[in-house]
C-alpha cells in the first residue's frame, strides 16, 4: 500500500476557486470513479498551495484507477480543460509515500 501526496500550485490568486471546482466536481468525480481520496488540504503558509493525498494497494490499483479517472471522455472533455485553467501545472509535485509501520494511515 502506498500514498500519492500532490502538491498543486494554482495560478495567483485563484485557490478558492480550485479548492470549490475541486470539492464540487473534481473530488466527487473521482470518487464516483473508485479513486480512494485520503484527504484534502489547503497551504496554511503559500495562499496558492493545494495538496491532497490518494491511496493505493499495489501499482496495478494505481494503473486501474487512473485509466477509469483519466481515460474517461468527462476528464478529457469536460474537467480536465477548467484543471488546466486553474492550475499552474508545471509546478505540480508528486511524491509517492509508504507509511512506517506504526503510521495510523497503515
């Protein structure tokens, strides 16, 4: 089992907006997709800092529920264009955690 940590940086300014597009459709969605969303944040020091966290069992879950979220015609079409808009993208940071034996997130 394994976490996904990603760090977001939105375009100056528009973190409310993110964190509502992503409580309202981005979230659910992914759920809705059989993505296990651990949690969601906000940067208490860098007013356009997100992050949220994922789990996974094993790298072929991983690859399972990418392709349902990623490969499906409402992310490409419909979500994904308003994620570019919101973002800034190429600052996005992803790190792979695996919690220690006596983590609570075991």
């Amino acid at each position: 089992m394994f976490y996904e940590i990603r760090r977001y940086w939105t375009k100056p300014g528009r973190r409310d907006e993110w964190v509502a597009y992503m409580e309202s459709v981005v979230l659910p969605y992914q759920i809705e997709q059989g993505m296990s969303v651990t949690g969601s944040f906000i940067d208490e020091q860098d007013d356009d800092a997100y992050l949220w966290i994922r789990r996974f069992d094993d790298e072929q879950d991983r690859e399972r529920r990418y392709a349902a979220v990623y490969e499906n015609p409402r992310w490409t079409d419909e979500i994904a264009p308003r994620v570019h808009e919101l973002l800034d993208t190429d600052r996005t940071v992803v790190t792979r955690a695996i919690p220690t034996p006596v983590s609570a997130l075991r």
